[in-house]
C-alpha cells in the first residue's frame, strides 16, 4: 500500500493532523504547533460541552444519544477523546476516568450495566462486558496500570475461560448461551465479541500486551475464514459517533478487520503469521487507487480511516518473533434450527 500521509494534513481535524504529525511524518515542531489547536477541534468541543459537572456524560453524542446508560456513554466518549489523542494530561480525560473508577466495586469489576441507570441483576449474574468496556476506556486513556485498574485486569482473568477466551457471561448457575454470529472456533463456550472487549483491555496494557493470555486470546479471535468490506471501520465510526451505539454483549457482533489489526499490532503480531499477512492483503485492497481508504459506515471518516489503516499495517510488517499457535482457519460448525 503505496500513499503519501501529508494528504492527511489537507483534513479540518487538528487532532488528526497532530497524530499523522507526530507518528506518521516525524515533524515535531509542526506537531507541537498543532497541539494547541487540538482541544478545539469541532469534534472534541462538541464532545465535551455534553461532559456533566461531575466528570460522566449523561447523554450522547451522534449516533449514541438514543443510549441512556452513563457508564456506557462515558466509556465511548473517553474512547473518543484517547483516539483524538488525549491521554491522562487532559483534565476532561482525567475527571471522566476518576468518576468511572467512582462506579468499580472493591472486588475489581463494574456493574453490570441496563439500557436506563445502573441497575444491576442477579448477584450470580455477570458478564465480562461490564468490567471491559470501562477498562478498555481507563487503559486507552493510559491509565491502564492505575491500582484500581490492575483490580480490574485480575477481576478479568478470574473470568478467563481453561482454553483462553472469556465466555458471554454466567446467569442462573451456568454459561449463557452463545448465539452462532459470536462463536469462536476451537471453543466450546469463548463468545467473540467479550473476548475482543477484553483483548482491548489488554492491548492497551504496556506489559500486559504481551503476555501468554492476550498472545492466546488473539490467537483464538484471529481464526475467521470470512471477511466483510462493508464492516470495515466499523468500530472506528462508532467511537466517532457515526454508527448507533447499541448492544451490550452484541458489541462486537460485526467482524471488523481493521479492529482486529488494531490489536494484532499492539499485542505484537507481524506478517510472518499468514491469518495476519491475509488480514493486511485484505486492508490494502479496500484502498482506491490514489492510495485513501474509503468508509463504508462514514464516508466522511475516510482520512481517519485511512490515517488508522497505514498505522497498523506498518506496525504489524515491523513487528518481530511473534509466536502464537497459528490455529487453522475455520468457523464453528452452525446449529440447526431452533423451530
């Protein structure tokens, strides 16, 4: 994939500009100029005038303001505002962080989160969605090894399943089910979608990244024989507010490559893995001719998704000895009608 980033700089997002600035084009007097400029970026003000007194936001921004749950809401908007490049500096990043480990339970998790306030349900009832999604927020904005954050981590891998991902959830003294759009191959009871929510968690770990449970856990996710174009950014447009944010455990119903890439790079993953090389092939030729990668679920995204694609795929080329157990592609054979 041939392309010039400083095409990305003709694109109104000063924080966009920053981060091809500084990880992309290696100018760092121009990246420190544009600094200034990033905390009022259109999508960064609007964000954060929806920011409550208390540092949570109450209602949503784009695509999510039919979702009424603060915790979720607060997760996506501080995902947001990391991908915009803000971390633990940023006083709106710091103050949502601190009143969501206001809302962690002394024994590391989150509760477990319903479409209006907090409520939670059964004391035997839990899902590994409800610690993921905070954490995955509280660690992007790099606060991962944060004390209360390290609870959360251990709370995940008490959940962890004997073969290395995590499973839909447990209610009523048993596994919930897992409906057929969210299995993993080679696991009886691993629900895709809790699993990438983890693996967020730890991706975004400095240390916790390469350990044997995310290596593993990458490792299960990375075997899916069928890849979709129209689903590609597809999470990048929900955490900029372009798709609706909906579903709890349905999360990750959708099978994002560029997602996957994502975490492949940060946990270490290179090329010299073919389910890898396969997903970097399939990336490059989404891209048009002149080099940008059109957004299918926003179009209007397609220098951000064309910034995030460059990224990833140059990392996972320039990564070396990774390891994993290169499972077989394959998918779980599919369950009969019900009726």
């Amino acid at each position: 994939m041939t392309f010039d980033p400083s095409l990305l700089l003709a694109d109104r997002s000063a924080c966009l500009r920053h981060r091809v600035l500084h990880e992309m084009v290696d100018s760092v007097d121009e990246a420190n100029e544009i600094a200034a400029h990033m905390s009022s970026d259109r999508v960064v003000v609007d964000l954060l005038t929806l920011q409550a007194p208390e540092g949570h936001w109450p209602v949503g921004d784009g695509a999510w303001r039919g979702n009424g749950n603060p915790l979720l809401l607060t997760s996506m908007a501080l995902r947001r505002l990391a991908l915009c490049g803000f971390d633990s500096s940023f006083g709106p990043v710091s103050k949502g962080v601190e009143w969501l480990f206001s809302h962690q339970r002394p024994s590391g998790e989150w509760p477990m989160p319903r479409p209006t306030g907090e409520a939670v349900g059964a004391p035997d009832e839990w899902s590994p969605m409800q610690t993921a999604i905070p954490l995955a927020a509280i660690a992007q904005c790099g606060f991962a090894q944060d004390p209360r954050a390290e609870r959360g981590y251990e709370w995940l891998l008490e959940h962890l399943l004997d073969d290395g991902v995590w499973p839909t959830g447990w209610t009523q003294g048993d596994f919930r089910n897992v409906a057929g759009y969210r299995v993993i191959a080679q696991s009886a009871q691993g629900c895709r979608s809790n699993s990438t929510m983890a693996l967020e968690c730890f991706s975004a770990h400095p240390e916790r990244r390469a350990s044997e449970v995310a290596v593993r856990a990458l490792d299960l996710l990375l075997g899916r024989r069928s890849l979709d174009s129209s689903a590609f950014g597809f999470d990048l447009a929900r955490i900029m507010g372009r798709q609706p944010l909906v579903g709890f455990i349905s999360y990750y119903a959708r099978f994002d490559v560029l997602t996957m890439l994502r975490l492949a790079a940060d946990i270490g993953a290179d090329t010299g893995d073919e389910r890898v090389a396969r997903f970097v092939d399939f990336a490059e030729s989404l891209a048009e001719p002149h080099g940008f990668v059109e957004c299918a679920p926003a179009p209007e995204l397609k220098r951000w998704l064309t910034f995030e694609t460059l990224r990833v795929v140059e990392t996972v080329r320039g990564n070396q000895d990774w390891v994993g157990l290169a499972a077989p592609l394959g998918e779980r054979e599919k369950k009969g009608r019900r009726f």
